[in-house]
C-alpha cells in the first residue's frame, strides 16, 4: 500500500474508534510527545525489591540504597559507600531486619518488620548516618 492510503486508513480507524467511545475526533488525538515524559516519582528513588533489605543514604527512601538479599546472612560490616550513611530502610523480605549502630551488630539499634517494613526517617531513632551493620533473621521485632 502506498503511504497516504495507509495515513488514511489509520485516521478512519482513529475516528471511527472515538465516535464508538463518544468521543470527538479532536479529543482523541493523541497528545502531545512532551506529555509523554511526565516523571510521577522523584528520580532518586529507587524501589527495594522483592526479597531484599534496603537502606538508603537520605530519608524517604532517596539516593542509591544498599541492596541486600535477606536470605544471604546478616552484615558485620556495611560497605563504605553506606557504612555511617544510612537514613532510610525498607524491608521487603519475609525476615526482620535489625540495623545497628556499629560493627558486629552492636550498639543502638532498631528493628525493621518483615514483607514491607520501613522506616523513612532513621532520626527518630537516634541511627541517622550511624547504620554500621545489618542483621536479617527470623527473630521476631521486639523478641
């Protein structure tokens, strides 16, 4: 088929499309590219995955978090990039989580529910840029 004829027949199609929804023909072009690129959520946050711990460098789950598969063990020590900079947690695995203030799981610590527990502010409990090391269990919080 030659272009104008396929142009053609894409607009009937179009036209044809919104008379059945009860829609005009102006209301159903499509808009325009630039709409397209609406952002709904802050670029820094990244989603924590299904199965993993999540700790953020800033609250509200922003920046590039470490990522870690629960069911992999605990950490003694947090690696650099977050070691003393963690901010945020989400806890999207079926274990608690328990961040603490220092290496080795000592110190003040707090304690994160299993399958989508979070805590979006660490500040309140006194661990704000003080996240040293991690452990995952099945230890119920509180216990």
């Amino acid at each position: 088929m030659h272009a104008p004829r396929i142009l053609a027949l894409a607009s009937s199609a179009l036209a044809l499309t919104a008379t059945l929804a009860g829609v005009t023909a102006a209301q159903a072009r499509p808009a325009p590219a630039s709409t397209h690129l609406a952002v709904t959520a802050p670029q820094d946050q990244i989603q924590c995955p299904r199965g993993f711990v999540c700790i953020y460098p800033e609250i509200h789950f922003e920046g590039q978090p470490y990522v870690k598969r629960a069911t992999d063990g605990s950490v003694r020590h947090l690696p650099d990039y977050i070691r003393g900079k963690g901010s945020s947690v989400i806890n999207n695995s079926s274990r608690t989580a328990r961040v603490y203030q220092k290496d080795n799981y000592f110190g003040r610590h707090v304690c994160v529910g299993a399958d989508g527990g979070t805590i979006a502010d660490l500040r309140s409990y006194q661990l704000n840029d003080t996240t040293h090391s991690l452990k995952n269990n099945t230890t119920p919080c509180g216990a």
